[in-house]
C-alpha cells in the first residue's frame, strides 16, 4: 500500500472542508492572507528541487507520528463536532508534518522539516483574534505616524478614524485594513523562506530575520501613515486617498524587501566550523506496517469530513435589516453621506470580523431626546463567531472602565445584561453598553451562558437562530446620575426591541 492511498488520501478527504475554508479566508476582502496562495506553490517547488536528497533515502514508516498526527485529528474533529472551522485549521499545523513523518519517516524528512514548517503560514488566525490584532496594529501605526509626523511639523490632530491637518483642508482615514497585518503576515512569510531556503544555516541569522520581519513591517506602517499626512499637507486628500496612497503602499513594500535583504547581508551565514548536524535515531518501521494506520485514517476521514459539511440550514440573511428604524418612541438617525460611505467601504471586514452579513449597526434619538447606538447580530451555525462584548468594545477604540451585570427584570424575569462602562480614546466621552443575547424562547445576557445555551445544540446539529443585541449610550456628564440616565436610555431601548427582534426569527 503507498504511502498516498494509506496516509495523504484519507487525510485530504478528510480535511477537504478545513481547505475550502482556508482558501475562502485566503481571498477575503482584507486580503490579511492573501499569501496563502503562493506558499503552497513554493513548497511544492522546494520539495522538487530537493528530490535527489530525500528520494535517495529508503522511506519508513515512523509510528512516533503518531504523538503529532493524534492530537492534530482530535483538534479536528472537536472543530467539527462544534464547527469551529479556525480550530480544525489549527490542527493542520500538526497534521500536515505528522502525516509526512509517519508516512516516509524521519530520515527521508531529514531537510524538509522547515518546507513542513510552511503549513504555519497557510493557516488563517480565528476571526475574533484576527480582528483583534488589525485593530491593535492600527492604533501601533497610527499613534507612531503621527509621533513621526509632528515630528517633522506637519501637526496632526486625530480624531477617531480621522487625521486632520490644523490649517489644512480634508482628512486621512486610517481604515481598518490599514493597520499592517497584511505586511506583517506576508513579510514574515518572506522573512522564513529566505531564513531557512535561500541563505546560510545560522541560526542567529534566522531567529534575527523572523523577529526583525515582523517590527519592519510595524515601523514601515507608520512611516507610510507619516508620508500620506505628508501627502495631505502637500497635495490635498485627493491626492493622498488616491494615487499617493498607492505610491506609499508600494514605497512601504520596497523598502521592507530592501530592509531585509540588507539585514540578511550582514548577519552570520553559518554557526561554524565546528557545528555539524545531529544524524539522530530513527525507529523505523517497514511499510508493512502501514495498514494499520491506513484502516484508522480512512475510517476517520468520511467521519471527520461528513461532519464538517453538515450543517443545519441557515436562515435568512436579512433579519437584522429587517428591524424596524422608529418604534415607541425612537427614531431611527440616518448616517451622513461621508459616515455611509465609509461605513460601505468597511462592510466587507465587519463581515468578516463578525461571520455574517445579517448585523446592522444604527443610531436612534430616544424619547428623552439622547442618542442610543444599536449593534444587532442574527447568527445561525456561525454562533461561535459571536463575540464577547468587550472584545468588540476595546477593538472599536474605547478603555474599558467597568465591566459587570446588571439585572433587567423589566425587560425580562431573571434577566442579567453584560454592563460595560468605557471611554472612547479619540475624544474623551463616556459609553455605557448593555448587550443581551437571545433565541426565540430563551434568553441571557452573559456571554458564557451565551456559549453553553448554544455548545451542546451544535453537538446535536440542532438549527437554533439567536440574536446578539448590543446598545450603548453616552454619558452626558461624569456622576452617577447621568450615568443612571444613560443605562435607563439603554435599558428602555432593549425593552421596546426585544419583541421585534424575536419576531425574526420565526
């Protein structure tokens, strides 16, 4: 039996569905793993270009593979019972080197454990953590841009998304997708294959390329944000949203790869004369043997795989647009043509930061005549892409004050809302957030009850639509009473859209 039909085939099988999602996350629209596309390919080339050293090796069968393919396909299973397909990604870094170790053995391997290594950039981060580390990226970029442009006098006021120029027309946005991830992901992927295939075997030189990869790409952003303030001051927005941003993006790609191969000149090539490579033990054994793995991993692969492609059927995809914009009392505030527009533009990476399209994000003048901001979530199986709150409050830009729970028994009998009280970074002012999450007969406001309401019901594949409904309210002053005030706005708000929002979902 070759080591293709007993080991490769079933695990393709297997993890078919786990590659469609990384391909879907390789093209979408933040383009953050758009590198995913080529290193396939330059594995591919590399294992080719290699082929006279491993193939003059007698292949093996190496059962040890076993401590890295077990926990590998146990991760991908748990990720397709619960589908949480970022976990089931995960588990590849594992599987894909466990398979080639027990399928050919660690001499023929020897050599192409880091062309392995290369699945770790193949794997997109969780959505929730990728959001994350964009947002926290950008505030890096944007506080360093414009340090390094008042640095040379262009004096630079920020105002949330916006930079502004005293005594200039227009304003940079910094869009989400400006924070540097792609650079940072692509650069370290570059970082790795010239460390370890087109240099020396030093391993100075590749643990200095892989960490000084990543901070080039952090102080080349903010030196791209520092030239477009430039561009701001010298040749207006137009110019700095259009062209010179292009001209800036490809000035900030050339000069990383020029950083970089300067820094790879410099560095030691080789640890020395006296460092030879350990031949190491290899307990092989003959590929006889290979059918036992065979029946265990083809009878795990329709499993693994039929679990990952069933999934109940989703609902429509229009409830949350489906929400009324005035009701008892408030009424809905439309967004400028600017803020829709920008809103638009940046459509494609909430969807993405949140696993679906079905969410709207609204303000409303209240009955009091205050403002309530609504954020509203319908979710099917992508539940798990549910958020807790915080996360989305500290990636919006705000310092989180208190977080806590406070009961809502006029919106529901036993009802506890997540509260979360924070300062906006940009301009100062004070938010106080409530959020609820619920089905159509149940219920919560705490996002860990949120998880096991929902855990055991995708153990069963059981189709249960819900909804995340987060509401917040400014602060008109700093004491209590105002901060009594605002928490009663949001609480008449949840009590008015509740029956609405789960008329939705029948």
């Amino acid at each position: 039996m070759t080591p293709f039909v007993a080991v490769f085939l079933p695990l393709l099988v297997a993890y078919a569905p786990t590659w469609w999602w990384c391909m879907q996350r390789w093209s979408a629209e933040t383009q953050y793993f758009a590198h995913g596309w080529l290193v396939p390919f330059v594995a591919t080339w590399l294992v080719w270009q290699r082929r006279a050293t491993w193939s003059s090796v007698e292949r093996g069968t190496d059962l040890r593979a076993w401590w890295l393919l077990g926990p590998a396909l146990l991760l991908h299973l748990a990720g397709a019972l619960l589908m949480v397909d970022s976990w089931s990604a995960a588990s590849l870094c594992l599987a894909v080197p466990g398979a080639a170790w027990l399928a050919l053995g660690r001499a023929r391997l020897r050599g192409l454990w880091p062309v392995l290594g290369l699945v770790f950039f193949l794997v997109p981060l969780p959505i929730y953590v990728e959001g994350r580390v964009a947002f926290e990226l950008k505030e890096a970029a944007v506080v360093g841009g414009t340090w390094l442009a008042d640095l040379f006098g262009l004096d630079v006021e920020r105002h949330g998304d916006h930079l502004h120029l005293r005594d200039a027309p227009g304003a940079l946005y910094v869009a989400p997708a400006c924070g540097g991830l792609r650079s940072l992901l692509a650069m370290s992927t570059l970082a790795y294959c010239l460390a370890f295939f087109l240099g020396g075997t030093s391993w100075l030189r590749r643990a200095v390329l892989l960490v000084a990869a990543p901070l080039f790409a952090i102080a080349a952003n903010s030196v791209r944000i520092a030239v477009l303030c430039a561009f701001l001051r010298w040749r207006g927005a137009e110019f700095a949203h259009g062209f010179g941003h292009d001209l800036a993006n490809v000035g900030e790609w050339v000069a990383l790869l020029a950083a970089l191969l300067l820094l790879d000149r410099v560095l030691p090539r080789a640890d020395g004369p006296g460092a030879v490579p350990s031949a190491g033990r290899d307990v092989v054994v003959r590929s006889a043997s290979l059918r036992g793995p065979a029946v265990a991993l083809w009878l795990l692969a329709p499993l693994a795989c039929g679990l990952a492609l069933y999934r109940p059927a989703a609902g429509p995809a229009d409830r949350a647009a489906g929400l009324p914009s005035s009701f008892q009392g408030h009424e809905f505030v439309p967004r400028s043509p600017e803020a829709e527009a920008r809103f638009q533009r940046d459509r494609g990476q909430f969807r993405e930061l949140l696993g679906t399209d079905d969410f709207v994000w609204r303000t409303f003048r209240a009955p009091d005549g205050g403002f309530v901001n609504l954020t509203a979530l319908f979710h099917d199986t992508n539940w798990k892409s549910v958020h807790p709150p915080r996360i989305c409050i500290e990636g919006s830009g705000f310092d989180v004050q208190a977080d806590d729970t406070v009961a809502l028994p006029q919106v529901a009998a036993g009802l506890h809302a997540s509260r979360i009280v924070a300062r906006r970074r940009s301009d100062g002012r004070v938010f106080v957030t409530l959020t609820v999450y619920g089905t159509r007969d149940w219920l919560a406001g705490d996002y860990r009850a949120f998880v096991w309401h929902h855990l055991p019901r995708a153990l069963l594949r059981q189709a249960v639509s819900g909804f995340q409904l987060r509401v917040e309210s400014p602060l008109a002053g700093a004491d209590g009473e105002a901060l009594q005030r605002a928490e009663a706005r949001c609480v008449g708000f949840l009590q008015a859209l509740l029956p609405y929002a789960r008329e939705r979902l029948r």
